[in-house]
C-alpha cells in the first residue's frame, strides 16, 4: 500500500479540470500521472481541442494524448442546474482549473469568490495569457500571440530574415507546467494553512526566463538582441551551430574546455588544443560572431558503418 502511494504522490487529490486546447490539459495530465483522480469537464458540444477532430472523428491526437487518465463529463455552466452540480462537486475537491479568458468563470457566477466560499480549501487554478490584472489582461492570447509579445520571435530565425515563430508549442507547455507547479506547491501549503488560494500563472511572464541569454546579449553590448539563426543567442560561446556534413548536418555545442578537447579529438585535429585563436569557450577568440577571431571551417564525413567507428572523419574545408 505505501508503495503504490509513493508511487502515486497525489492519489487523494481530486481535480475539476476545465482545461481547454493545450495549456490547461497539460498542467492537468501532470496531475493525473502523479495520482491525482481529475474529471475533465466540457461544454455540450465539446471543448475547441476536441472541435478540430476530422469529420466522423470524436477526437484529435493532440487532445487524446493531453487527456489520458482523465474522467470526461459535461456540464452547462450556463445553466442553473450545472451550476449547481459544479457546486456540489466542488464541496469535495482539492483543485479546480482553468484557461479560460480573465474573468469568464466570473461571468457565469462560479468564479473563485464564490467557489472559496463553498470550499475553503479549494485551490482555484487559472492559465491566462497576460495575467488577470494589469493593462494586458483583456488581450487575447494563444502560443503564438504570446510568442511575439514576449520577444521569442524576435530572436528566432536567421539575421536576414524575418521574425520567426518557435516551431513546437512552446508558450502553452511552459504555462502548463508553471500551472502544474504552483498547483503543487499550493497543495503542500495547504498541508500547513489548512486553507486553499488562487494560483494565477501569466504564459508570457512563464517565457521570459528562457531568453536569458538574449537578456546578457544586451547587458553585454547596449544592443537589441539579434536573430542569430542556430548560434548561441548571446552570441558568447562558440563552437554553437549547427554545420552541414556529406550526408546531412550535425548540431554541435561545446559548453567546457573539456567538451572542445573531446571535440577536437573527434575531428582528428589535437594539434589545435594549443592554438591561441580557441584558448577558451567563454573568450570572443573563440566566438561565432561575425568579424571576430576566424575558426576554421569543416567537412565531416560520418566514419563507414562497417568500420565500428562512432566519431566522424573531419578535414578543414577549403574556401572557394
């Protein structure tokens, strides 16, 4: 018995899931590996992720992966008598979620003052875009709205193109794991509280950490973060890139010393360990930024499979 609870962490914890699309049922799907028993709950006519299932199909795969392990009902909000199940359902459960627009479940009367009332332990979950406060609040917002806003399109793709958009769904998978966590966390405050809170995750505010090195960029220079293509985005530590081969490309990026020796040995050319234009990742000696010290171009080609050998065979590539 202890060893299916520690197996499964959040076994007694009951989820009402109004998740929708991709933020909200990934943040609940985290729940549910962890143990926790959430009813997925959906309008009549389905939630917009279900929606966009092909012609006699009742699901897409990107709603049946976000949504295993889940109980699906429906419920009218807008009616009186689903209100009044929702209330019941909610005198025994530990969380509710949602990503709905600010102020949607507020609008229908079962907003979080009104569900505290009812449940004063409940943990009343909200994803939104840009918060539910502040003069952002009202914007509309999906993954690449947020994308754009945030400054991730304008560091992503080539310096002579055009803002480019990540190609995952980036924005809605962080919002739903920073959702999962505060979700987490409020429940092991509860444990000391005994009472419930709001857990408000903003996706944009979920974003911005992972331009932290755009950010040094412009500490660095004084100067906005360039589009850098497949280099390091603070354009600070080379060998970072992603380099054509005979047969396809290889994506390399050296972070210690001891990652450029295990390079060098790889491409047969030890005799560079000691050349000063490569003396550290970190120095602008070794940097892939236009104008700076040269570093040697190569053409890699990938050992024979029937030699055994694992590392490629590598030769300076002479300029044209």
């Amino acid at each position: 018995m202890q060893q299916g609870r520690t197996n499964r962490p959040l076994s007694d914890v009951t989820v009402i899931d109004f998740g929708q699309i991709f933020q909200g049922p990934y943040a609940s799907l985290l729940l549910a590996k962890a143990g926790a028993f959430v009813i997925k709950i959906e309008p009549l006519h389905g939630e917009p992720g279900r929606r966009r299932a092909e012609p006699g199909k009742s699901a897409t795969l990107p709603f049946a992966m976000l949504n295993q392990n889940k109980h699906a009902v429906t419920l009218n909000l807008k009616h009186e008598r689903g209100r009044e199940l929702l209330f019941r359902m909610v005198e025994r459960a530990d969380v509710l979620l949602e990503n709905f627009s600010p102020g949607t479940m507020d609008g229908l009367g079962v907003g979080w003052s009104r569900l505290r009332e009812i449940n004063p332990r409940l943990i009343y979950a909200t994803g939104t875009g840009f918060g539910i406060s502040g003069p952002d609040r009202d914007n509309l917002a999906m993954d690449m709205t947020i994308q754009a806003a945030s400054g991730i399109m304008s560091v992503t793709g080539f310096p002579d193109g055009p803002p480019v958009k990540a190609g995952p769904t980036l924005v809605d998978f962080m919002g739903g794991i920073h959702l999962y966590a505060g979700i987490v966390t409020a429940l092991y405050d509860r444990d000391r509280s005994g009472t419930g809170r709001l857990v408000e995750v903003a996706m944009q505010e979920t974003v911005w950490p992972t331009l932290a090195a755009s950010y040094d960029y412009y500490y660095r220079t004084g100067k906005v973060p360039p589009r850098t293509g497949n280099r390091q985005s603070g354009l600070n530590s080379a060998p970072y890139n992603v380099f054509a081969t005979a047969d396809g490309h290889v994506a390399i990026h050296v972070v210690t010393e001891a990652h450029f020796q295990n390079l060098l040995k790889a491409m047969g050319r030890e005799d560079l360990a000691d050349d000063p234009r490569f003396a550290t990742t970190s120095r602008p000696t070794r940097s892939s930024r236009p104008g700076r010290a040269p570093s040697p171009r190569w053409r890699c080609l990938r050992a024979p499979r029937n030699t055994g050998s694992r590392a490629p065979r590598c030769a300076p590539r002479r300029r044209s």
